[in-house]
C-alpha cells in the first residue's frame, strides 16, 4: 500500500508512524534479546512463538502506516523464525548473527524515518526523534542516531545506568506509572492490573532481568518487589520522591503515567492533586 492510499490525513499518518516507531522498536529489542539468549542453540519452541508473533505484528502494523520496507523486512524474519521452529537443526552457531542484522535493520529504519517526507504543518523547530531504547545496545543506538531515549516501565536504578550509557547530551525521559493509593494492598491490586501484559513480553522481563529481577518476580501477577520497583504508589509525598529520584538519576524529564482504580475514565482528580507536588521536584 503507497502513502496515496491510505485512509489518514497527514497529521493522523504522523502520528501514528511516531507510534509504530516506538513500537517497531520495543518489538525489535525483544527478539534481539530472545535470540542473544539463544545463542548457538536452537531457541525453545516457546521462544519462536513469540519472535515469530512479534514479527507478524510488526509486519502488519507496517502495512497499516504504509512501510513496504519495514513490511519486507519484518516478513522475512518471521518466515526465518517459522522455518526454525519446523526444523531446529536450521539454526546453527552463526544464527545469532541475526541480531547484528536487526540492529543494522534499526539503523536503517530510523535513517530512512529521518529522510521520510513530511507533508503535515510544517513545525517551527525541527522535530527531534527519540526511541523507547530499555537495554544497553539500543540506549547506544539512542545516543549514537537520536536526540535521546523515552525508556518505559522503568526504574530510577534504570534511569541512572541509562544515563551513563547516553552519556550528557541527550535527552533522557523515562516514563513513571504512579497511583494515588496509600494501602499496599489496594495499590498492588490496580497496579498489577496494569502490569499484567507487560509482564507477558519478553523485552520487558529481560530489561527487568538486567535490573536483579527473577523468574520468581514476573509470577502470580508480579511480585511486591517488582510491582513497587515500577509503580509508584502512596500520597503525594511519595510519588513526588520517586519522580525526584529519577531526576537525581540523571533524567532530564520525567513522563509520569497516573493510572487509578477506575480505567474507563481519565484520572481527572489525580492529576489536579499531583500537579503542585511533582512540578515542585
């Protein structure tokens, strides 16, 4: 499908190719980090799935925004990765080469996006590029080719070794989920309620991993220690010190996530409480 055919104006085509960036990106650092796992032996039936599903995924949501090229190269993974887990005497020691390969696919992506012809409202300032980069290569990748990175379910432990890995220059903004809810019970219960697919996909457990968490961490809905690493639950005070905590870390901005007991409405109330107090930090 050409740009011509697309049903979006040129502000929703915009929009929603930023979004595929980033997700283009989370999906790419997941199988990366599947296949480093992996190494000179065949990965488990398990893991293909999810390479293989990842892949798809991408393959389609590159249809959608028009990227023949992302459509090509996320197709020829995922039949790579079908054919592994007919036959997994296919992968062999040099497999793990793929990973080189996604990178190289990465940096081609993000020059091509750079080059890509915008037809919007022309915007008063160049627009810079950030990716969701979690583990060292793509935070490199983020400093090396970006203006910076926007980590997501992270951690200010996170943000400090993120830092060191960007080096001064470019911007850091890690997101924080918070919760306005002073009883751990009840805190933990929404805040595994939002946690759950997450716990599900593997660039997340293994950025998690990367952190000193365990297998022992992403069972039963996530552990007390995990939950609390990356939700930010209690009063005002509390959530103030978290978001102070990743600015201490090295954050250059903090994107703050309120989530509440009731999802189906925006956190109206929320937000007006923890305004004074996080813009306080």
């Amino acid at each position: 499908m050409t740009e011509g055919e697309l049903d979006f104006d040129p502000e929703e085509l915009a929009m929603l190719r930023q979004l595929f960036r980033s997700e283009a990106q989370d999906a790419l650092e997941g199988v990366t980090a599947l296949v480093l796992a992996a190494g000179s032996a065949p990965p488990s039936r398990e893991a293909l799935i999810e390479m293989m599903r990842a892949t798809h995924t991408m393959k389609g949501a590159a249809g959608t925004v028009g990227l023949p090229a992302m459509v090509d190269l996320a197709h020829r993974l995922e039949n790579a990765f079908a054919a592994f887990s007919r036959d997994s005497t296919l992968w062999t020691t040099g497999t793990a080469d793929v990973m080189v390969e996604v990178m190289d696919a990465m940096r081609g992506y993000l020059d091509a996006m750079e080059k890509a012809v915008y037809t919007g409202p022309k915007p008063a300032e160049e627009t810079p590029i950030v990716i969701a980069a979690l583990r060292p290569k793509m935070l490199a990748l983020a400093a090396e080719r970006t203006a910076g990175a926007h980590p997501y379910n992270v951690t200010p432990e996170h943000t400090a070794r993120a830092r060191k890995i960007l080096g001064s220059g470019p911007t850091l903004a890690p997101e924080q989920m918070v919760l306005l809810e002073t009883s751990p019970s009840k805190a933990r219960e929404v805040a595994r309620k939002n946690l759950a697919i997450y716990l599900t996909l593997p660039n997340y457990a293994n950025n998690w991993r990367w952190l000193g968490f365990g297998d022992a961490d992403f069972a039963s809905g996530g552990s007390d220690r995990l939950i609390d690493a990356i939700v930010a639950w209690g009063d005002e005070k509390a959530i103030a010190a978290r978001v102070k905590a990743h600015f201490d870390a090295g954050a250059d901005h903090v994107c703050i996530q309120v989530v509440d007991a009731v999802n189906d409405t925006p956190p109206r109330e929320s937000w007006r409480r923890l305004a004074a107090a996080v813009l306080a930090v």
